[in-house]
C-alpha cells in the first residue's frame, strides 16, 4: 500500500512537470492552465507527508482540481501555503513558516471567483519546528578576518562593529531595521547610523558621524512612542556634572526628515541609555554613581537656552561605581528594567506622577553565566534588551504580559527572563562557553560573538541580533 501511495505521488509529480504547472530546467509552462470542470464536483482524498518541516513539499489527491493554480489556495494552521502546481488531481505545495496548529484547509474557485468546492482534512498536519539561528547580512574576510561599511545588496554589504537596533516601517511600508555602527572596537566613536530594509533586501548608511554633528559615542538609541522621532544617547567623554551646559547627552532626528539631520536634546553628563515612556515622559541613565535623570524636569535656563534634568536617584552596587546603567521601558508602562553589567533591576512607572519608583535587584547578582531564579541567575556584561508578547499569559489573566530577552555580550548568547524572573539561556554558546560564528540550533549548534543590539518582528516572530564582533546581523527564528 505504501508503494503504491508513493508510486502515485511520484507520478503526481511527473504529471504536474508535464503540465508545466512546476518549472523544471529552462520549461516555461502554459499560462494560465485551465480552471475545474463546473458541471463536475471538486473532490479531496488525502494529503502527503503528514509531517515534516518547514519548506515540506506537501501533495493533496483528489479530483476536478483544474491546473490553474490562481484559482487554489490552500492553508495550513491558518498560515496561507505557496501552491506551484497542480494536475488536476494533484496540488504541490510548500509547507510555510509557524503554521504549528496543523489544519489543512483548501479552496477551489472558479474563474468568476466563486468557490467550486473547499475542504478542511480532519487529520493535522505536523509540524516539526526548532529554533534556529541564521545570518541574515554580513561578513568577514577569512583571510583578514576583518570587514568594512559597504552599502548594498544583502550578498554585497558589510559592517564594522554594530551595536543597538531598531525595527520600524519606512514611508514606503517597508520593515527596516536600524543600527548604530561604531568605527572599530566597542569602545570607538560612532561611525553612522545604517538603515537595513527587510523588504528590498538592501542596506544604506542613512548618516555619518561628520555629516551631522558632534557625536563623540553613541551608547544606545530609541524611538518615542509616536515613532516620529529618534533619540540617540552619547556618552560624550566626560564624568564633569559642572560641564552639563557644553555637551550634548541626547540628540534626536525626525521621521519628516528620515532620519537624516540630527539636533541637539538634552546637554549633561555623560550618558548610556534612555526610556521614552507611552505617556512623553523621558528618563536617562548616567555614568557617574549609576545616577537615573528624569529629563527636562527642572525647567528652561533661559540664560544659556537650555532644559535641565533632575536627579531621582543614584543606584548603589556591589560592583564598580559606574557601570553603565541601560534602560528598556515595558511596552504598557508597568515598570522600566534596568540592568548595570551583571543584575537587572526594576523600577516600577507611576503614570500619574511621570516617576520611577525606587529600583530593587530583580535577576542577576554577580557576573558569571548560570540560569536560574532570581538572584541564583547569572550574567555578564548585559547589553540591550526586547519584550515579548506571551499570549499564554494574556490567556491566564496575568498582568505582565511580556517575556524579556537580552544579549549577554561576554557570556556570547541571549537570555529570556519571564515575568516572575525565571531566567534561562535562549540562544548561543552551543558548542562551547566562548565566542565563535556559527548558525544552526539555537542552543546546540549556533554561536554568537558580542551580541550587542536585539530587536524583534512580532509578525513574523523573527528576533534580529546585531552580531557585534562577527559583523553580522543575525536572526533567531521557529523553522
């Protein structure tokens, strides 16, 4: 019976290259093809393979199907399939990306639009799913093991040392991710902010350092809320709190005008990381005692034409007195989590006020790389960080709805931290403890190499890690 099933499938595929519904070789096949016979019911028997992965070439028998493939659609697990071919009673498809529920639903229409005859199977599809990592763009010379900025085709463009991103939507409705690209090692100055379209494959350097302003070295970048404007945080080189009025600690550009010019924000001390809550309100974190600013609090200097910003509090740690605090506000407010090198800290958001609370060790004591609970977890050099949309805790009724996940830069892999602060290893360190290039299994195989910026796709469920020492922009992903 199982010959006979292939024998059929084999020959399936035979007929549908003779019907040049599939290309093979330089064929080019009939256009449109012919639709179903209307005055003939449209029959469905069974689909093949019944599991696999994603990118399985999936068979469905039956009848009456027609050859032209504009008229079938087909879904599995609500996600719609590629269909690219059909005999007539054979469709060839391909089985897509995160249709985990299985169902396979298929339509026939007729030419006028109307449905000749839909089926949904009761058996499910499998989907056999692993989180992978890959390279979406970048690269190294193996024989200099260095690389360059090169704008370009994803094939062609290269960078140096990459390190916050962003995701956004240009004006053209393309998903673009944006990252800064320091000159050198990641403690250089900035060198220009480039501009990765997901939609046309390409990448471009939107400015450089020299074009637009004074930037000394860009530690971290954000949108604000409305997403109409670009907030870079500069750590200028300077720990003087007198000197407040000569340097620019935050700069902004605006959408209106891509990105391209750059102004002055705010002018203080030298600065890491910023939070533009949903609400306007903006804090920033300082070098010096792990010092937390709400910007533009204490009003306007009319004398030097200046805002200032008030101190809330200093951070106290076991570790060095400056230890570059960086910020990452929740997605509904409910709090701002901090992290200063080895611990992240919490800091609860009161809307009314517009202030952090007091923050309180949340994960994290101690530099080292361990999973765990709490204080038993972890971490080394902690880097920026995303939220996540869990449905399951949405579904459970719980208030914090999000997971968290953040690049631990010197232990080379990416952290997932749960709301009740359960923190395991997601990505990296799959074939050993140090730093390494590598794609495959997220946890088995792949490995990472300072990974600095992370951001994430909550259409596609894609992460994007900004690869700092491998040059690369890399991706996290179900496959």
């Amino acid at each position: 019976m199982k010959t006979n099933k292939l024998f059929r499938i084999f020959a399936a595929v035979a007929t549908i290259g003779m019907a040049g519904c599939c290309q093979t070789g330089g064929y080019e096949p009939p256009n449109p093809g012919y639709p179903c016979d209307p005055t003939q019911p449209v029959v469905f028997t069974d689909f093949m393979p019944k599991e696999g992965p994603t990118r399985t070439t999936m068979f469905i028998e039956g009848s009456n199907f027609g050859t032209d493939i504009s008229n079938i659609s087909v879904t599995i697990g609500g996600v719609k399939a590629v269909v690219v071919g059909s005999s007539g009673t054979t469709i060839c498809l391909t089985v897509p990306r995160r249709c985990v529920d299985g169902d396979v639903k298929v339509v026939v229409r007729n030419p006028d639009g109307s449905i000749a005859g839909e089926h949904e199977f009761t058996i499910r599809f499998a989907l056999q799913t692993s989180l992978q990592v890959g390279t979406l763009v970048g690269w190294i010379d193996p024989l200099t093991n260095l690389s360059n900025t090169i704008d370009g085709t994803f094939a062609e463009a290269g960078f140096d040392y990459i390190g916050f991103m962003l995701m956004d939507i240009d004006p053209n409705g393309h998903k673009v991710l944006y990252t800064a690209e320091e000159s050198a090692a990641y403690n250089a100055e900035l060198k220009s902010l480039r501009k990765i379209d997901l939609t046309d494959e390409m990448v471009s350097t939107v400015f450089r350092k020299g074009d637009v302003s004074s930037f000394n070295h860009v530690r971290s970048m954000t949108l604000s809320p409305t997403r109409d404007t670009m907030f870079f945080v500069d750590d200028h080189g300077t720990h003087d709190v007198a000197q407040w009025a000569l340097k620019t600690n935050i700069y902004y550009a605006l959408r209106s005008e891509g990105f391209k010019n750059v102004y002055s924000y705010l002018f203080g001390t030298s600065s890491m990381c910023c939070a533009s809550m949903g609400d306007g309100a903006m804090f920033y974190s300082v070098h010096t005692n792990n010092g937390v600013y709400k910007a533009r609090a204490a009003g306007f200097d009319p004398s030097v034409t200046q805002w200032k910003s008030q101190l809330l509090y200093t951070i106290t740690t076991g570790d060095s007195p400056s230890n570059k605090p960086i910020m990452t506000r929740h997605p509904d407010d409910l709090y701002v989590y901090m992290h200063i090198d080895h611990a992240i800290y919490k800091c609860l958001y009161d809307p009314v006020t517009q202030t952090l609370g007091t923050p309180f060790k949340f994960v994290g004591d101690g530099w080292s790389y361990q999973d765990g609970v709490g204080a038993n977890a972890r971490f080394n050099s902690l880097r920026q960080g995303v939220f996540v949309y869990n449905r399951s805790y949405d579904l459970a009724g719980n208030d914090d709805k999000y997971d968290y996940y953040v690049c631990d830069r010197e232990n080379n892999c990416i952290r997932k931290v749960t709301p009740d602060g359960v923190v395991s290893t997601y990505a990296g360190r799959g074939k050993g403890n140090g730093f390494a290039y590598s794609d495959g299994a997220a946890r088995e195989e792949a490995m990472f190499n300072r990974p600095n910026g992370i951001c994430y796709d909550e259409d596609e469920k894609i992460f994007y890690v900004a690869d700092s020492n491998n040059k690369r922009i890399r991706t996290i992903a179900l496959e």
